[in-house]
C-alpha cells in the first residue's frame, strides 16, 4: 500500500500525525465492536475523545503558543496584533480568542434554524501577506457593512485576536449571514477586498458552509460525518491492517470533506 505523508497542505493544513494516536485507538474500537460515542460537547472541552476530525480540521491542536517565533516574527508581534484585535473596536466571539464584528444584528433571522458562512484561508506562510491582511482588515470591515445597510440584512465576521492562533488555523476569517441570496454578494466582496490589497489567499476543502441549530456548526457537522464515513468503512471492509485504514483516511480526507452535503 502507498504510504502517504501525515500531513496534506493546499493551504489548509490538516495535520494528522498529532492525532494519529487517537485515529489508531479509534480504529481498535470499532474493530472490537466499542460503542462509538460522537457528541459534541457544548462547553470549553469539545468533542469527545472518540472524534478526532474536528482538530484535524480546523488545524487546532493547541501548542501554538510562541509560533510567530518560528516564523520570522519579532517577539513582541503577538502584543501588537492583540492591541489591535483585542480593542473595542471589535466584540468578543464566542470565545476570548476570536475577534468580531456585527452589522445590524437586531435584524439577523435564521431561516430553518440556519447560519450561512464563508471562509477563507490567509497564506500565512508569508508574514507580509499577514501584515496586508491586518493593515487592510478595516476595507474589508467597510465593505461588509456597507452590504449589511444596503440590503438592511444582519452580517457578522470574525478572525483570530491571538497572533500564533491566526497563524495556524485554518479558518483565517469567516463571514456569517443568515439570508442564502447574499451568498455571492459576500463571496465576491471578500475575493475582491483580497485581489486590492495583494493578500494570497489559499485554495480550501470548503469555502461555504452552513450552521444549523441543534445539530452545530459546520464544522462540527463535516467532523460527524467523516467519523461516520469512517467508521461504516472500517466495518464494511474489516480485513485490514489499523495502518491501513489510517493511510486510508488520510488520503480520502479532502474527497470526503467535498462530498459531504449539509442543506
């Protein structure tokens, strides 16, 4: 069998070495006939230990703490991107470490239970192409407005208010709106705001995607579903090694990201 890297970038990076641990235990317990558990937890712990995929993910394993290092950054870089994501110009997300904005919130009504994203993922590769983005994040901030006011609808966006986060996620910034006709309308103005200011952006998985009340975020539900994806494969096929269906779904990961259908 080809042996893969255990790590696929195409600007994302999905980063399964760091779980392959928890993949390998996961794999033994559907081979043992376990009871796979795939909640989610709605509090600071996430997912149970069975799920590894919404980590692999959004690239969020933790340990990003002093990464900038690594990359070329002054040391106090982090302070200063705090200073500036961290005012009160911006409102806290759902967590501290989020940066957000809202535009006519009072108006934001969710069809069928259902928030509409749209992500991007920055070349952080680059700490200049990092820098445009920063220094140019107000246009954006603009323009997005702007579209909120002109069709009176609710819009909120949101990028990372810790520096090492930012440069390691795969989720640079997300643009949330609650009506499906603004979906071009939202795709457009953010691509366009890139293509000004020379900020590269990455090719994605996914670049759209959908909440859906009681059910989670996107990627909470894209995570579900791979595991169920997963785990219907390793008992459909049972006559292979545990590396092997690692290596499996390593190299299926993406495809199976791209066929998943959330309405």
């Amino acid at each position: 069998m080809i042996k893969l890297k255990d790590l696929l970038v195409e600007a994302q990076t999905f980063n399964f070495n760091k779980s392959k641990t928890q993949i390998m235990r996961l794999i033994k317990k559907v081979k043992a006939g376990e009871t796979i558990h795939n909640n989610y937890k709605e509090n600071e712990m996430g997912f149970n230990m069975d799920n590894p995929f919404y980590t692999i993910l959004r690239n969020d394993h933790g340990g990003n703490v002093g990464i900038h290092k690594t990359m070329g950054w002054s040391y106090d870089a982090p302070n200063q991107w705090k200073k500036f994501f961290v005012s009160k110009f911006f409102g806290a997300g759902d967590l501290p470490v989020w940066s957000q904005r809202d535009f006519n919130l009072h108006k934001r009504v969710k069809k069928d239970g259902k928030t509409y994203n749209y992500y991007i993922t920055v070349d952080t590769s680059d700490k200049y192409n990092v820098a445009r983005f920063a220094n140019n994040i107000l246009k954006l901030d603009n323009s997005l407005k702007q579209l909120a006011d002109t069709k009176d609808v609710a819009i909120r966006w949101k990028t990372h208010g810790i520096l090492d986060v930012f440069l390691t996620d795969n989720d640079s910034l997300k643009v949330y709106y609650y009506d499906p006709s603004l979906k071009s309308d939202v795709e457009n103005i953010v691509k366009q705001w890139a293509r000004d200011n020379s900020i590269n952006l990455g090719d994605r998985s996914h670049t759209h995607g959908i909440d859906i009340e009681d059910k989670g975020s996107y990627g909470i539900i894209i995570a579900q579903e791979m595991l169920n994806v997963f785990v219907d494969t390793i008992k459909k096929h049972p006559n292979h090694s545990d590396e092997e269906y690692y290596q499996w779904i390593v190299k299926n990961f993406v495809d199976i990201i791209k066929s998943i259908k959330v309405k």
